[in-house]
C-alpha cells in the first residue's frame, strides 16, 4: 500500500465533528517528518466523498488555503455542517475538536 493510500485510510477513520491535524497523521503513520506529505496526499485525494480530508486541518486548527474541493469556504462549511464552531479568527478549538484515534468509537 501505498503512503498516500496509508493516509487516505486513517483520514477515513476520523469522525463527523472531529478534526485531525495534517502532524497527527504523519505521527499515526510513524513518520513525524512528513506532515506536509500528508497534505499533498490530501490534496490529491481521488475518492471524494469517501475519505473526508475537510476534517483535516493545520496544527493551529486553520483550515486549508488550498482545500481541494470546492476552496477554503467550502472546507470551512462542510465542517461548520458537521457542527464544528470556529472562533472569531477562523480557528477551530483543537482542545475541544481534536481527533482521539484511540478513543472508542461507535
């Protein structure tokens, strides 16, 4: 499998009305140095619809300039959908939003 394909499958796992951060995937994947890499995979993504790269965000809980699908208001309205809430700066409260990937899922 490819190291795109290894993001595309943990961005899958992220759940409506949580982020992740591009770091955080690279660290899951046990290549902490690579944060822009996952990035690039996420910009690529061929599975739109399926792997919801929109919950992926930069480490101070920015959303993308070059959200690939649609610009960075679609990114940002996909989430607020999801019931995210930014901050009057546009920024999502990591504390509160932060993927857990080893919390229980249902």
């Amino acid at each position: 499998m490819s190291y795109f394909e290894k993001v595309y499958e943990i961005v899958k796992k992220i759940p409506a009305g949580k982020v992740a951060t591009y770091g955080q995937i690279a660290r899951l994947l046990g290549t902490p140095e690579r944060a822009k890499i996952v990035g690039w995979a996420l910009h690529k993504n061929p599975y739109y619809g399926e792997v919801p790269c929109h919950r992926v965000v930069n480490r101070n809980g920015e959303i993308s300039s070059g959200f690939a699908f649609g610009g960075p208001f679609e990114q940002k309205k996909m989430l607020e959908k999801e019931g995210i809430i930014f901050d009057e700066n546009g920024k999502i409260n990591l504390n509160k939003y932060l993927w857990n990937p080893y919390e229980f899922q249902e």
